[in-house]
C-alpha cells in the first residue's frame, strides 16, 4: 500500500503557458547570472562542476514549480 498517491500527470511533461513560461525564464535568467559568477570565481575541478551540475537540477526543479502543484496535477 503506498504511503502516499501521486496524481496520473506527475511525469507528465506539460507545455508551459505564457505565464509560465516567463516565470522559467526568469528563473533561468538568474541561475545563469549565478553560474557565470561561480565559474568566474571558483577554481577548476570536481566540486566546482558538481555545483554547476546543481544549478542545472535547479533549473530543472523551478520548470517542475512553474507548471505544477505539489501533487503533481498541471497547473493552468
């Protein structure tokens, strides 16, 4: 028996309206400006580009944020 149930559109991949789609790209626009000033600041090697690699996940999770509710239904 599962704990908890997700809803049948959580690994649904939804177009983002307009609303949305402003709001991934502001969202993007900043972990871009933040990745350009930890690329210039931190020094080369493995943990630089695994915090790098992190803003990518970040990104990711804001797109998840900007088009759906906790649940995992599509927000309209």
């Amino acid at each position: 028996m599962p704990m908890f149930t997700l809803h049948t559109d959580t690994f649904a991949v939804p177009k983002p309206n307009e609303t949305q789609l402003k709001t991934i790209d502001a969202c993007m626009g900043a972990l871009a400006e933040c990745a350009s000033d930890l690329d210039a600041h931190l020094p080369p090697g493995p943990d630089k580009t695994y915090a790098l690699r992190k803003l990518r996940e970040v990104g990711m999770w804001c797109i998840e944020s900007a088009t759906k509710h906790p649940d995992g239904t599509p927000r309209e």
